[in-house]
C-alpha cells in the first residue's frame, strides 16, 4: 500500500476513536455509491453526521479542508 494511502486510513481511524471518545455511534466507513465514497457516517442523538476526512503529513498542499472544492461538496 502506498504511503498516501497509509496516512489516510490512519486518519480515519484517529477520527473514528475521536468521534467515538464523544459519544458518537460509528455506523460506517468508506461507504461507497457508485464512484462516490463517504470517509465515515456517524450517529448522535437524532442526528447522522457525514464525515469526508482529510489527513496531511504536512503543510505542504496546505490545510486539509481547501481539498474539499465546491464541486465535491455539491456531488449528488
């Protein structure tokens, strides 16, 4: 597996035990819709919670969340 690819799952992982540390149910991970993929669905209370997670060894690229274009955000 490549290195990228290592620091994602273990991004997804540290994010799924801190969603868990505050009462968060995790329902499912990298749950798939045809080309499409949710890093990490949540449960709380009444509320599901969508979670895309992005994971940086450094600052690089820049911060995770200018990954997360507009077109991704309004995929259906």
């Amino acid at each position: 597996m490549a290195t990228h690819n290592e620091i994602g799952k273990s991004g997804e992982a540290i994010a799924a035990e801190w969603l868990k540390e505050k009462g968060y149910q995790i329902l499912e991970r990298n749950w798939k819709l045809g080309r499409l993929e949710i890093d990490l669905i949540a449960a709380k209370g009444e509320w599901l919670h969508f979670s895309e997670v992005k994971t940086r060894s450094s600052r690089q690229w820049g911060d995770p969340e200018i990954s997360v274009t507009p077109q991704k955000f309004n995929r259906d």
